[in-house]
C-alpha cells in the first residue's frame, strides 16, 4: 500500500515522465530546436550565425517595406517585422508557385493555423523575427496569405544571390 504522503511525488514522477518521453525533440522547455528542413528557398537558420538583421514593416495598405532583400547565398539573416497596422498580417517566405497555391487554400480555409519556421504571424501594433538561412540561390517572394491580402498585393521579394 501506497503511503499517502508518496502518491502525490509518485503522480509528479510519472507526469514528468510522460513529459519527457512525449517530447519529440528531447528540449528543454522554453528552447526550441533548429529544423534541418531544406526548402527551396533555404531553411531555419541558427541564431548564433546571423549577420545582419533586415527590419521589415508590414501595413493595412497591404504592402511590405522593404519589399525587396537582396542576400548572398549563405547568409544567415534575421528578419524583423513589425506590424504597423490595425489588423493581424503575416510573412510567409517560399516560391511564387508555393505562396499562390497556399493562399487560395487559405481563401477556402481562413482559419488555418501555421507553425513553420519560415512564417511569421504578427498581430497589430506587435514585432516578430524569424531566422533564416538563404542557402539556396535564385529569387523567391515572402507574402502576407491572411485572405484577402496576398492577392490585394501584399507581397516581396527576395533575391538571393549565387556564391561566385
């Protein structure tokens, strides 16, 4: 028989331990682990790498400032944006075709949430960053996919230039 003063640390072992083996990436809580996924337009890039950081503004006019970034290939930057308008808008960074396609699945879809490292979502008056690694070159765009925006213009590009 279990004493009663024991069952309540025996219940915390056993939740902590749940914890610990339900954890996909065996983090600790509060860090979270770096993707190695590669896109096409590169992947999550390690914080301790960037150099440079590009600040981005996004607006209700459904436009970016700047909306052009011109990269190295292998630069690692990180990437501020800022909200100055009244309402929720995102950045999400991938190929014409990929950021086409998946805004007129968010027309169908509007509530659809993300969690991918190469999307930002900042609500109105905050600033978000996300880190990235442009290791891949060619010219790629970053868009805001809130339904109605994209399509009303609100997109950039990113040129990312070969190493020579």
């Amino acid at each position: 028989m279990i004493q009663p003063r024991i069952a309540p640390l025996l219940l915390l072992a056993c939740l902590g331990a749940a914890w610990a083996h339900g954890s996909s990436e065996h983090a600790m809580p509060g860090k979270q682990a770096i993707s190695t996924e590669q896109e096409a337009f590169g992947r999550q890039g390690d914080p301790k790498k960037v150099v440079r950081t590009v600040d981005i503004s996004m607006s209700d006019s459904m436009r970016f400032s700047p909306d052009l970034i011109t990269v190295q290939q292998g630069e690692v930057l990180k990437l501020r944006i800022s909200n100055k308008g009244k309402v929720l808008h995102e950045l999400v960074m991938g190929t014409e075709k990929d950021l086409r396609s998946h805004a007129a699945l968010m027309q169908k879809f509007p509530n659809m949430e993300h969690s991918d490292p190469y999307m930002v979502h900042v609500p109105a008056g905050k600033t978000g960053e996300m880190v990235w690694d442009f290791n891949q070159p060619g010219e790629f765009l970053f868009g805001c996919l809130v339904p109605g925006h994209f399509e009303a213009g609100m997109m950039g590009r990113i040129k990312v230039l070969a190493k020579l």
